[in-house]
C-alpha cells in the first residue's frame, strides 16, 4: 500500500509533541511491515528512512498528492478537500463546539466519546528509540514528564506530592521560573527543573525513576509520558481523566475495581499504578512506590504501546476506507463548547 502521511509541522522534533512524533513512529513501522511511506510536512524536514514532500498551504492539497498514493493519512486538519481516500487522526482535543469528518479517527476511547465519536486507536512508541531499559537499577526519585508551562498538566500537583512524601521530583519538560504566567517562580528545594531534554537525557532521567507523577486536571487525549514512563518501569500516579483508565485499565489484575461517582472514575488501582481526583490517595499510593513490579510495567507497555501494533491497527483502518466505507457512519458532533474550569483535584 501507498501511504501519504501528512502534517503542518516540520519532522523530526526534539520536543515532546505528540503529533509529530506519532508520524514519525507510524511511518517507520509501517515502512517494516513492507508499505510505501512518503511524508508531505513543512519546509525545514527531513527523514533517512522515507521520501519526504514540501507542504504548500496556498496550494490546493490534491494539486500536492502523487498520483499513486492509495490512501492519505492527516495528522492535521486538512486545509483543503482530497479525492484520495483519507483518514484524519484527532490529536488534540478541540476548542470549539462543531461537527468533524466522518474520517475522523480519535486517540483515545475517551476522547472519542468527548468529541461524539466512537473509532479510536491508541498511539504507539518506537522502543528502539528508548534503549534498554535498567528495570533492577536503585532508583531514587521520582519525574513529571510534559509541558509544565500549561496548568492542565497540574506540574503544581505533581510538586505537592512529592513534598508530602519527602520524595525529590524531577520536571521533564519545564523551568523553575515561567515569564508566560506571569512570573511563577517555584522554590520548592526538592524539585529540579530540566527543561526539554534531548531523548537521551529524557531516557536516562527516567530510566532511574521510581515513577511518574502525573495528576493532569484536564481531559488527557492520550497521554505519550504514560506510555514512555511504564516502558522504563515506572508506575503511574496521576488523575483518572481523559485516557489514563483505559491506558492503565487494560488489564484487571486489581486490589479495586475502578470506583465511579457521577458517571466518571474517582479512584483506579491497578498493577501499573494508581489515579484518584483525591492527593491524599496518591500520597499513600506514591509512598509505596516500591511495591509495584517494574518489570510488570514494562511487559504491560510493550504488549499494549508499540508502534507497530500502532500501525497494524491503522493498516486494518485504512482497508476499511479504500473500501470505500467511512470512519464513522455518521460524523461526529462536539455538542457544546468545552468550558475554561479544570477538572477537580483536591486534598
């Protein structure tokens, strides 16, 4: 199969963008399960592992689409109609009420429910790109891996935690002083600021961490530090929002079932961590951080994470609209604006 894969940002990135990096990884596995890969992304790109094409905006993007292509993947809002079947993968969630493309494939089981929808896959990680993981080594300290400059990543929370157990914590993706709110200093002695590290120093940080903190009040779509911290061996403890259930819901070997209040999750323990609305609980939970089997977390994320299971899952999807059959039957609907509040997070 003739695949284009397409996005309005440069590739590869040294950030941790979700978007770019799931391109990036999809197009590498399927490229070894033998299909065709050809990138159309922002001038400034490059890639040594498959043909990659300038995205002109002003340009119409059928005028921009070989010939041969069987199928276009959009990991973007497409700026113009296509005649080629086509797919639109959802990373974000979106700002304002409105309908989508019936093409449209969500992130999360979650996500697509927010956003009126039902088809989703789960993003995968390249493992080569991680090494090999030192899932007996003394770990430490524990990590935050995001964008702590936005409050719905909740570094704030995260900080609180690790204070109340006595624990240092490292932020991954974040500065002691943030100028864009302000001028938010952070003093906290126990916590260290790395900013964006380059995949190795990322992979060596958490590579000797004893789990990641991570108590999110806002809808998560996927949540990629879920997924790259359990490949380390890192048990997770964050808020049951967004996708984090289903991530760490995937097996039920559970000393609780999930409690529900008001039709959402309050409260998740599992073999891969914990989630609670309450930081009491993921005090406790985090205090007891050695009891959770590193090399469980390892084995969970390699089962359910990869990406070529990624791509084996789009495969089977891109069949389905080559068939000439849509995503969705009927095209999803964002009913109502989503509101500025966060999601609850208390004592």
């Amino acid at each position: 199969m003739k695949i284009l894969l397409v996005c309005n940002s440069k590739i590869p990135v040294n950030t941790y963008d979700d978007a770019e990096r799931v391109l990036w990884w999809l197009g590498k596995a399927l490229i070894k399960l033998g299909h065709h890969v050809t990138f159309l992304v922002k001038k400034g790109s490059r890639c040594p592992f498959a043909p990659v094409l300038i995205l002109d905006e002003k340009t119409p993007l059928d005028d921009q689409i070989p010939a041969d292509t069987d199928i276009v993947h959009f990991h973007c809002t497409p700026g113009s109609p296509v005649a080629k079947p086509y797919i639109i993968t959802q990373h974000d969630n979106r700002a304002e009420a409105g309908t989508l493309d019936p093409n449209t494939v969500f992130v999360s089981a979650r996500q697509a429910a927010i956003h009126g929808g039902s088809v989703y896959i789960h993003p995968g990680i390249d493992f080569e790109e991680y090494g090999t993981p030192e899932l007996h080594n003394r770990r430490m300290y524990f990590h935050f891996l995001g964008n702590a400059a936005w409050s719905g990543k909740n570094v704030r929370g995260a900080i609180d935690i690790a204070a109340q157990v006595g624990a240092r914590l490292h932020v991954i993706g974040g500065t002691r002083v943030n100028f864009r709110k302000g001028l938010r200093i952070t003093l906290s002695p126990s916590v260290r600021f790395h900013g964006v590290l380059n995949p190795e120093g990322r992979n060596a940080m958490v590579n000797n961490s004893k789990g990641l903190i991570f108590p999110v009040i806002w809808h998560e779509p996927f949540g990629l530090a879920v997924a790259e911290s359990l490949f380390f061996g890192c048990p997770v403890f964050g808020t049951p929002y967004g996708a984090l259930p289903e991530m760490l819901g995937k097996t039920m070997g559970s000393e609780r079932k999930p409690h529900v209040g008001n039709g959402t999750v309050e409260a998740f323990y599992c073999d891969m961590g914990c989630l609670s609305v309450k930081k009491s609980e993921l005090v406790e939970a985090v205090k007891n951080a050695d009891a959770y089997d590193r090399v469980k977390c390892h084995e969970y994320a390699r089962a359910y994470f990869s990406a070529d299971r990624m791509a084996q899952d789009y495969l089977r999807l891109y069949e389905h609209v080559c068939a000439g059959l849509p995503v969705h039957a009927d095209a999803p609907v964002l009913a109502e604006t989503p509101d500025d509040k966060f999601l609850p997070f208390g004592a």
